[in-house]
C-alpha cells in the first residue's frame, strides 16, 4: 500500500479518538483512556513517519520552501511529542487534563492538515510511486513489530512514567 494513503488511514483514526476525546467531560475516566490510546497511536505514527517517511524527504529535498515544510512537520511532531508527556503525567483526568487532550488533538489536526496540504505534495515530486509503494511496506512491517513488542512486554498501555523506570542505559553510558 503507497505510504501516504496509510499516513491519511492512520490520521483519521487518530482524529476519531480526538473527537470522542473531546465529548468527554473533566473528570471522565474514558478521557483518560482515550488520552492513552492516542498517544500510543500517535508515538508509533510519529516515529515511523520520522524514520522512514520524513528521513526520506529531508534527504531529497532541494528546494529551500520544501526543506521549511519538512522541517515545520519535525517541529509539529516535537511539540506533540511533548504534550502527550504532560498528558502521560498520570494524574487525574480534570481540567487541566482535558485542557491537555484539546490542546494536542489541535495541533495534531493542525498537523494533518499542513501534511496532506503541502508535504504529501512534496513527497509526490520527490518520490517515484514505486518509492512511495515501498516505504508503505516498510511501514507496515514496522508498525507490525512495534505492535508484537508492545503487547509482549506488557506495554500496551503504559505511562511514560512506567517506561522511565524500565528503560535501559544508554549505549553510552554502558561504554564507560
């Protein structure tokens, strides 16, 4: 399947969760559930995309406006990278939780919006279609592995909370 129509599958999903997210009142125990599931959709969607979708365009691209747009997409993914951490926090789904979930399920639709728009052009100029068929396969295999390894350690659903205190050295700090 070409990579740009699993990227379009995948935020639509995504946006789903973020609608319902947004029905839920402060407080609710099912915004916290949703707040869960997407943002292990979202970090799964947002690695991959980095390692094999926005690797590949940063490498190609030539033109000043198109490394911009690719460059603004890395920066969108960093800033929800970090209100999903806050809203992995732990605590208790009120206020400030929900305020939390709109606030990313906005830059997330912000996102979208600028990627379909802009960066999905960019990628149909720089990649053959054959490319774009074969980075989707990658994609799949990719996602398929993450999802095995996170049902076979437990981590389905965890808090980053929880990955902190399970986490590895790093390779530098076992070099010493």
């Amino acid at each position: 399947m070409d990579v740009l129509s699993i990227i379009k599958q995948e935020h639509r999903e995504v946006a789903a969760l973020i609608d319902e997210a947004n029905k839920c009142e402060a407080g609710d125990e099912r915004l916290r559930e949703l707040a869960e599931e997407i943002a292990n959709k979202l970090s799964m969607h947002l690695a991959i995309e980095e390692r094999l979708f926005y690797a590949q365009l940063k490498a190609r691209a030539d033109e000043e406006d198109d490394k911009v747009e690719v460059f603004e997409a890395y920066t969108e993914h960093a800033a929800a990278k970090g209100l999903m951490q806050m809203i992995e926090s732990g605590r208790k789904p009120d206020e400030q939780f929900k305020a939390e979930v709109q606030v990313l399920g906005e830059n997330v639709k912000h996102h979208v919006e600028e990627e379909e728009s802009k960066v999905f052009g960019i990628a149909r100029d720089l990649l053959e279609k054959d490319e774009l068929d074969e980075i989707g396969e990658s994609w799949e295999k990719a996602k398929q592995r993450a999802e095995r390894g996170a049902s076979s350690n437990g981590r389905g659903r965890t808090t980053s909370a929880k990955k902190r205190t399970t986490r590895r050295p790093s390779r530098r700090a076992t070099r010493r």
